[in-house]
C-alpha cells in the first residue's frame, strides 16, 4: 500500500484549521491536483459526510467520492474512498504548536496507481505525488497565514 506522509506548520490555531480542511470545497482553493470538490447533503459535516471531486494525477483526470470516517474537531479528520477508480484513505491530524498548528498529512492508497498506470509507473507516480502534497501543503499554510477570514465559523 503506497502511502505519502508530511507535515507543515500553518501559523492559525488548530480549530481554524480544521474548519477549513473540512469543507469539501475547500479542496481546490489549496490542492492543485483538484479539479474541483463539493460537499454531498447538508451541513454540518460530521461521520458520515461525502464529498464529490475530481483529481488530475500524473495527467489523468479520475472522479472520486470521499466519505468521513472519523470527525474530531480539532485534531483529526480522516476520508475514505468510496466510489472511482483509485482506493485511497486521506488523514488529517492536527496538533498545537506554539501559536499554531502542526498539519500531519497522509495519502493511503491501497493498490497504488499501478492498477491504473501500470506496475511499473508505481514508483514514479508515488514520487510525482510526494513532490504534490508538499507543494499544496506549503500553499495550504501560505494561504491561511495570508488570509485571516478562512477557517474562522464565519468566513
């Protein structure tokens, strides 16, 4: 099972965070592999929430639909695969860090992309998308330093 890991700092209180990570479309705001997400159903989310997007990886375009399995506002939000192509499990684990948040990040994909791409391109895609996730996480902390309305109840 392929899996990429990493971390950022984003200067803004952990539950500020989360509300931001949490809403669906949000995805694309800091993901450049997004093409675009939506929550499924009403708000709040909560156990159980779906969020329908599509994804660009390596160049190919796939639809997915994610659902919440685990909601613990502020420190862990974890989403499962369940319609598309790929099989994967995204987990979000926030902790305080001095004046703000420490973002740990994991991709779990349970076939890698070799099913899609072919055996061979697994090594290479699992890089090409560790390189990804590091950019939009630095995104993700620029953006939310930058802009002090995201993630508040109000904005």
């Amino acid at each position: 099972m392929p899996t990429v890991e990493e971390n950022v700092y984003i200067a803004r209180p952990p539950q500020e965070v989360f509300n931001f990570l949490s809403k669906g479309e949000n995805i694309p705001v800091w993901d450049s592999s997004a093409v675009h997400a939506e929550t499924v159903g009403t708000e709040p989310v909560a156990v159980g929430t779906r969020v329908k997007g599509a994804s660009k990886v390596v160049g190919r375009k796939f639809d997915w639909t994610t659902e919440v399995i685990e909601f613990q506002p502020p420190t862990r939000f974890v989403s499962s695969s369940v319609e598309g192509k790929l099989e994967f499990t995204v987990t979000n684990v926030l902790e305080p860090e001095g004046d703000g948040t420490r973002l740990n990040f994991r991709i779990d994909a349970a076939s890698g992309l070799g099913g899609v791409f072919g055996k061979l391109a697994d090594r290479f895609v699992e890089q090409a998308q560790a390189r990804t996730v590091r950019a939009n996480l630095e995104t993700l902390a620029e953006l939310l330093a930058e802009h002090p309305e995201y993630g508040r109840d109000d904005g």
